[in-house]
C-alpha cells in the first residue's frame, strides 16, 4: 500500500516535471522570435453628410402648401439653428415667412382671427415678417376673448372655451382666458354630472 501511494506522488511529479520541461522549450525556442506590434488599418475618413439645403426649403413649402404652418416654420426654424450662416438657407426660408405673413393678413383681413393670430404668433421674432405683428396678435386675441364671453352669456359653454382656446394659442400668458376656460370648463362638467 505505501508503495502504491509513492508510485502516484510519482506520477505527478513526472508529469508535473514534464510540463515545466515544455514550457522551458517553449519559451526557449520563442526567445528568438521578436514580437512585431500589429497596428490596425488607419480608418476611412469620415465624411460630413453634405447638408441640402434646397431639399429643406422645399420640405417646408410642401409643409405650407399643405396648410401646415407650423410645420413649415419648425423646418426652417431647426435648419436655420443648425446652419445659421448659410444664405441659400437664410434666403428660401426668408421667403416663406413673407408667404406666410401674406396668408396671416388674408386671414385678418376675412376677420378670421383665430386662423391670423395663430399665424402672426409663428412668425412672432422673425425679422423677415416685421410690421404690426404683436399689435395683431393681440387683437385677434381680444376679439377671440370678446367672442368667448359673448358665447358664455348665451350659456354655449363648449363655443366659449373653443374660443378661449384659441385665443390662448397666441396669447398663452394670458392669465385672465386662461382663468375664463377653466371656470367654464368646470361648469361644463358639473353640468354633465347632473344630467
């Protein structure tokens, strides 16, 4: 039994001698060989999408030939952050503030001052639609205001905050609409839980 036990220390000593004896070759044989430091291939250059600007002047005269002024505006107004120097830019959404201020005086001119002020609050700040602009908007506002409460004395809740709504678009500081819709609002629903 001894014996059997000294014969497995001696198997793992043989083996163990015999692993130190390969790495000792190993290493001897790939002292020699100098290490050569492998660098990757320089990568491409990346290239800057080339900016189009007529392709995002004409994306925002679609939007406007749609109807969709706000649209239209944030194109322009985004493209204009992101590339303020450019004058091809500057020059075709220069140009569509001016048709959009031309359609806002139609508008006005119809009396339809829900669709104007909106239209004159978008251009609100733009240097291109300079003019009576503020004067505009609050007096669409006040008439939206007028025609609100005037809707509101006839008991036509739901008219009158329509009303006020429209208002607030172009005039959202306004504390005193703001406070008119809520009270109708809230009537509104008190109304609809007793019936």
């Amino acid at each position: 039994m001894l014996l059997s036990g000294c014969a497995q220390y001696s198997q793992r000593w043989s083996f163990l001698a015999g692993s130190l004896f390969a790495l000792l070759l190993f290493s001897v044989f790939f002292a020699g060989c100098t290490h050569k430091e492998v660098k990757p291939a320089p990568a491409a250059p990346v290239k800057k999408p080339v900016f189009n600007f007529a392709q995002t002047v004409e994306s925002a005269r679609l939007a406007f030939s749609k109807g969709d002024y706000a649209g239209a505006v944030g194109i322009c107004r985004a493209a204009e952050a992101a590339h303020p120097s450019e004058e091809p830019l500057r020059a075709g959404c220069s140009g569509l503030y001016k048709d959009i201020r031309v359609d806002a005086d139609r508008f006005y001119e119809k009396k339809d001052c829900a669709t104007a002020g909106w239209l004159y609050y978008l251009l609100d700040g733009q240097k291109e639609a300079p003019g009576a602009d503020a004067r505009r908007i609050k007096g669409c506002s006040t008439r939206l205001e007028n025609e609100g409460l005037a809707l509101y004395r006839q008991g036509k809740l739901q008219a009158a905050i329509v009303q006020w709504r429209k208002a607030l678009l172009m005039d959202p500081a306004n504390a005193e609409i703001r406070k008119a819709a809520g009270t109708a609002e809230t009537q509104l629903k008190t109304l609809r839980t007793i019936n």
